[in-house]
C-alpha cells in the first residue's frame, strides 16, 4: 500500500472537517499535554531536591536518638562517645558535630526574628557541615566548653539586623546577649526564612535553653560517599551497644534520605501519570468511533477501491494509518500544549518558592508521549480498518 | 488460445427466506479477444448480476467462469481483487470517482494497487488521460468536471492499467443523449483500437452500437448474435418486469435517453 498517499488522504480529511478533527483528537490532546506537565513539574522537583541535597552535602549523615531504650535511664551517649567514634574510625567518619534546634527568641534592638532558626553546634560543624565563614571566626571549643554567649550568623540577619556590619555586635537569645564572632557566607538569597535566616550557638548553650542536658541529634560526615555506608554501619553499632534496642536511634545517610525522597516522588508520578492516561484511552475511544463513522460514510469510496483491485490489507491499511495520523497530529499537539503549560506552571511555582525552579520534559518523555499516541490510534484504528477491509464490494458500491 | 470470457453452466442463486432466486439459471456465454459485446436486459433478467460476475466482484453458485484462460469462479476476495486490478477496468453508470482526489490521482488508482512505482504510474495515467483529451485537466478534482468529462476521467481509469476487458455497466445512464452518444463513440473507438468492450445495459438503442448482443431474461440467456439481426433487439414480453428479482437493480435508476 502506498504509504504517502494514505497519508496525503489523511491529512486532506483532517483539513476538510477541522472540527470533527479537533474533537477526535482532544482526549489525545488532554492526555499527552496532562502526562508531559505532570513529568515535567516531577523534573523540576527532582532537579530541587537534588541541589537542596548539594548544599546539604551528600557525604552526611544524621544520627537521631528517640528515647533510652527500656527503662535504664542510665543508658546514654554523650558528644564525646561519638567523637571517640570518630577517632577511632578516620578512614570511614571525617567529623561529627552535635545539631541541637534550640527554642530561642532571637531579638535585637526593639526587632524580633521569629523566623530565624537557632542551632547549637561544636566547633567541628564548619568541617560537617556546609556552612563557611565569610568572617570573623567560627565557634571554637573553648566557646563551647565554657557556654560562652558567642554565636555565628546567617548573612540574611547580618543584613536586616546590623546592615551588614553585625561583626563585634550583641544579639539577644531568649534574654541572654550574644555577641557576634562571626558570619556565614550567602547560602540562599538572604530572605527572611531561607537558609540564611538562621543562627548558630555553642551547643552547650543551646541544650540549657532547651531545658535538657542530652544532645539528641548528630551530624556525622563520612569521608566520601562511598563510605557512607560502611560508616552508618559503624554508628550504629556503637548506638546498639549502649541502648540494646535498635528502635531508639535513627541513622540516615543524606543518600538514603535522598532514595527515599526520589522513590517516593516516583510512586507520585507514576501514579499522576497513569491518572493522565486513562485521557489517552478515552481519546482512543474517541477515534475509534470517529473511524467507524468515517468508514461508514465513506463505503461507496472503499467498494470503488476494492473494485479497482485494491486487497484488504490495503483498504486496512488506508484506515490504520488515517487513525495513526490523526492520534499522532493530536499527540504533537498535545506534547505543544503540555510544554507549553509546564513553561506557565514552573514559571509560577518559581515565583511562589522564589527559587529557580524550571519545569521541563525530557527528550524520553516527549517520544514516548508521541508514541504512545500513534500506538493508540494504531491501535484503536484497528477495529474500524478491519470493518472497512471486509465490505464486500458489490453492496460498497451500491452504497448511497 | 481459448476465450477470453468463457462462462459454462453459471448458476447464481439468492435464498431470501423460504423462496430460492435463481438469478443466472444455467448461463453459458464465451467471449473472444476484441469484441464489443453489449448484455441486455430488462430489470431483474440477471444482467447486473452477470456483470458482478464477470467482473469479479462475486462469485456463482456453480459452474466455471474462465478469464484468459485462469478459473476464477472460486477465488477468494483478495485473489479477485488481484484479477480486477490486473485484467478488468470498470466503467460505472455514476463514474465512481473519489471526490477527494484529483483527476490524475483517481487515474492512479489501479496502477498504484498494482504496486507501480510513482514515476512510471504518473506517465501511465497521464497517457490514459491523453486518450481521453483530459491531460489538460488532470489537477482538477472530479467535482470541478461536468458529468461527461467525469466519465471520460473514469474511461481513462479503466484503461490505464491495460485491462484484457473493458466492462461498461450502463456508462450513458447519468448522462444526457448527446453526452451520452459521445461515451458510446468512445467505447466503439477503444474496440476498434482492439479492446475486448463488454456493455451492460437495459437500453436497446445503446446496445445496437455493440456488434453483438446478448439479451438476458429471468437468468437465462434468450438471445445471442450480431446486433444487426432484427431479432436482437425484439422486446421480450413486457411483464418481465413483474418477475422482479430483486437484485442488481442499478438500471432502474437509469435516465432514459
């Protein structure tokens, strides 16, 4: 069968009836442009996380401790048993640091900053971490050892609070002064709220202002990736061994809680996505029937066919690719339109998280979504091709 | 070599309910190379079911139908499909054209189920179309042609695949009688030329313009010989009609001349 012509015929038919066209088409058009947005705003989200797991630095490793396990009250780890760890394992663990969320007013002059996070470290976080001085000097052990009111600052209070010029100066921490010994280089964008709006005291500090004298949160970094694992291992040995109950502690690396996340994201997307292509069957439907009013109406053409020699694979063909055709024209559309919402809606989503957020498809997922749309029409095309090849020429002809 | 048409004892038989239709009953009829053969007959004789017949669009109930030596009483859809494509052009009482493709691409038509190549199929049906005085117009589309110019355009679709038949069912009916003397002028000059020209039609006067006549009635042939016998063209008793099988009765739509 001659594939141009078939497909010239396909086209002419689309022209002469656009309307018919575009509304056999739509089911296709909703659902390639839904599963294209949705895949695109799903790379957008990855491409966010993954930076936000950069910054964070992908060789750490969070140590959470829940409770005591059993009733032994006498069961704890202390800061020093986790440096000892450290020590002890220098090809696996780089540094440790406790992480302590401290409940603290932060104020300075007649200003309150309730949304700047205050943190209480060692002087180990700057190696942990990925916080960088940009001047004065970091925490130091004395500061810690002796619950010196010192703190580090984020360069967003830096700004609000001493117009750039903080270093030297003295901030209020739920009452107590504080002065300042040094601050952080721009992380975010030195907004209210980012990573920037935050504040860092000796941890010793931090656990008096929470009222308690356990430090229950540890920042361990590995000394490269790959060693994150073995090193988990490691910590969490040395955890079993004081509280004989695995339940009571949580060791994540940021590569699992990085697993975790894109998994979870996945599970998401496939399942927006097989929402989206129950559209795709249902515009499949769409030309499956429009195919079966097309054959109809145009009996009297395919009895003319037949009786100029045309077989049934060729009249079969004809239709196929008249279906493929029109599902492929609607899936392009649909890959056009579904771009072009990802383009809008990342645009928005940018903006609301005033974050560079880009949505968009993959080269994968755009050939895939036109594929599936000529599978579809191939496919729902079928039907209606076969019907077609079946007429029985004689009665096709008499057809009015 | 043999007949080009040789039919030997056809039967067609239509059941419709309880009663059986004997559409052909029992029809032998051989044509040879270069006749111009005109099968006559009134509403229900059996002529267009013989036509579907020879042009291999159906097959009969018993009995041999040979063409060019080849039996294709028994083929199936797609073996008769290859047949009309290879041996037989059809000229219709409506033209059947495809109001979607143009003049040259309608020509195209059997040449490109035939499986020519692009290039030798264009200067085919261009060629069809010179025979025809039609090459000028060969971009327009059916609907732009008045009725005669269509069924000169459907002339040339019979003859650019170089048929061995050229099979006419009631070419003139839609056509007025100055038009429609002009096809019959053709078709006598295609004989001429050496074609095998079989016409099918209720109508005496056009079937005259054949050497040879063969007149159906109730599925039986009841004349055959030259058309210039007084006796071809005796109108059989006239309550044929009555007899009306009810098959085939694309003449009934048919525009005296």
């Amino acid at each position: 069968m001659n594939f141009t012509q078939s497909f010239r015929l396909a086209i002419k038919s689309l022209l002469t009836s656009k309307m018919r066209a575009l509304l056999t088409m739509l089911g296709i058009i909703i659902g390639v442009a839904a599963v294209i947005v949705i895949i695109s705003l799903g790379n957008g989200m990855q491409d966010m996380l993954d930076s936000q797991f950069e910054k964070l630095g992908s060789n750490l490793i969070q140590v959470q401790i829940m409770g005591r396990g059993g009733d032994a009250s006498s069961r704890s780890i202390s800061p020093d048993d986790m440096y000892a760890l450290v020590d002890k394992y220098p090809q696996y663990l780089s540094g440790v640091s406790p992480y302590v969320n401290a409940q603290a007013a932060v104020r300075c002059g007649t200003e309150d900053y309730d949304q700047t996070s205050v943190y209480g470290c060692s002087e180990n976080f700057v190696n942990v971490g990925t916080a960088t001085v940009a001047s004065g000097r970091f925490l130091q052990y004395i500061d810690v050892e002796r619950l010196q009111n010192v703190c580090v600052i984020g360069s967003y209070l830096n700004q609000a609070a001493f117009k750039g010029d903080g270093l030297g100066k003295t901030i209020q921490i739920t009452g107590s002064p504080y002065t300042v010994i040094g601050i952080l280089e721009e992380n975010g964008d030195s907004t209210e709220g980012s990573d920037d709006d935050c504040l860092y005291i000796p941890y010793t500090n931090a656990a008096r202002l929470n009222g308690t004298s356990h430090v229950n949160f540890y920042l361990f970094s590995a000394t490269d990736r790959n060693a994150a694992a073995t090193a988990k291992g490691i910590i969490e040995n040395r955890l079993l061994k004081t509280f004989q109950d695995s339940d009571v502690y949580m060791v994540v690396t940021a590569a699992e809680m990085m697993d975790a996340m894109n998994t979870m994201m996945n599970t998401m997307m496939t399942v927006l996505v097989a929402i989206a292509a129950i559209s795709l069957l249902v515009g499949g439907i769409g030309i499956m029937n429009i195919m079966l009013v097309s054959v109809t109406e145009r009996t009297r053409e395919i009895g003319i066919r037949k009786s100029l020699g045309a077989k049934r694979r060729d009249i079969r063909g004809q239709f196929i690719i008249e279906a493929g055709t029109t599902s492929a024209i609607g899936g392009m559309l649909g890959i056009g339109l579904g771009v072009l919402l990802a383009i809008a809606a990342g645009g928005v989503i940018g903006n609301m998280m005033g974050e560079g957020f880009s949505a968009h498809p993959t080269i994968t997922a755009v050939g895939v979504a036109f594929g599936v749309s000529v599978g579809i029409g191939i496919l729902f095309g079928y039907l209606p091709a076969n019907k077609a090849s079946k007429l029985n020429p004689i009665d096709a002809l008499r057809y009015d | 070599m043999g007949h080009l048409i040789e039919l030997k004892d056809l039967y067609k038989i239509y059941q419709m309910g309880d009663s059986e239709v004997r559409a052909l009953d029992g029809v032998s009829l051989t044509i040879d190379r270069g006749e111009f053969v005109a099968i006559v007959g009134q509403s229900g004789s059996g002529k267009s079911t013989a036509m579907n017949i020879i042009g291999c669009l159906d097959v009969p109930t018993s009995g041999s139908y040979h063409l060019n030596g080849i039996d294709v009483s028994t083929m199936d859809d797609d073996q008769q499909a290859e047949i009309r494509n290879k041996m037989l052009g059809f000229i219709f009482q409506q033209y059947n054209l495809i109001p979607k493709l143009n003049v040259l691409e309608n020509v195209e038509l059997p040449l490109l189920y035939a499986g020519l190549p692009n290039a030798d199929r264009r200067d085919a049906a261009m060629e069809a179309l010179h025979r025809v005085g039609l090459a000028d117009k060969y971009k327009h589309l059916p609907s732009q042609l008045s009725g005669g110019q269509q069924q000169r355009v459907s002339i040339a679709r019979a003859l650019a695949g170089a048929p061995s038949v050229i099979l006419a069912d009631e070419p003139t009916g839609a056509l007025d009688s100055r038009t429609g003397r002009e096809v019959l002028g053709f078709l006598q000059k295609l004989n001429h030329e050496g074609n095998t020209v079989v016409l099918i039609t209720h109508d005496n006067s056009i079937a005259v313009k054949a050497q040879r006549i063969v007149r159906l009635q109730d599925g039986h042939i009841i004349y055959d010989g030259d058309s210039s016998d007084p006796a071809a063209v005796v109108q059989p008793n006239e309550d044929a009609e009555d007899t009306d099988v009810g098959f085939g009765d694309q003449e009934e739509k048919a525009v005296m001349p």
